[in-house]
C-alpha cells in the first residue's frame, strides 16, 4: 500500500510506501510519474519506505522497467527510510544513471524534501 505525500508541487513526487505494492498498484504510481515527466521534464521524486517496496515479481518488473526507459527523466531521487540493501541500490542507480540521488534516515523526511526541492524554489522565485 502506498500513500502520494502531498508536500511536493510541479515536478516534484513523493510516496510513503507502508506495505509490499502489488503490480496494480506499481502501474498507478508508473502513470503519474510518467504523467508528470511529460508535463514538467525532469522529475524529482521522494520515497519514504516503511516497508519493502514490491509484492512480487511483476511489481519488482514494473520497477525496473520504469527505471530503464526514465532514467534520464529523473532529477533527484530522495529515499527516507529503507534496509541496507535499498539504500545500496538507491546509491547504484545513482551511480548508474547520473541521478543526483540521497538516502535519509526515517526520522529526516523534512530533510530530505528540503534537499529534493531546494534549487527549484529558488529558481521559481
């Protein structure tokens, strides 16, 4: 189960991820990032994990999928949360795919969303 955090605007996106999420549910947040990268560009995205992100394979598939064909579409990738094993991959994909990415403790969401908008509020301004 996921919950869309509404503290983000324009480009930017966040999800608490409270449960495993099935494929359908994968599928929903696939179309609003990819609804959002093809209004704005480039996209900022915020995942707080309180749980493992993926139910099954498929969901896993649709993960890894986005992630491939989106790579350059996003921004800054901020994870609250997470194992060690996520952080990691969070780090690889960075490495990866030039993608200004973050890990943060569970206790820094405001951190971490300070650091995912921080240049675009002020070049808004």
């Amino acid at each position: 189960m996921y919950e869309r955090l509404n503290r983000g605007s324009g480009n930017a996106l966040g999800y608490r991820i409270t449960r495993p999420l099935d494929r359908l549910e994968m599928d929903r947040i696939t179309d609003e990032l990819e609804g959002t990268i093809s209004a704005h560009g480039k996209i900022r995205v915020l995942i707080e994990l309180q749980s493992h992100p993926h139910e099954d394979m498929s969901a896993l598939w649709e993960d890894i999928k986005f992630d491939f064909q989106h790579f350059s579409d996003i921004e800054r990738l901020a994870l609250v949360g997470g194992s060690d094993m996520e952080k990691w991959a969070t780090r690889t994909f960075g490495v990866l795919t030039f993608t200004d990415c973050r890990c943060f403790e569970a206790d820094k969401l405001d951190v971490a969303w300070e650091w995912l908008i921080e240049e675009q509020e002020q070049t808004s301004r």
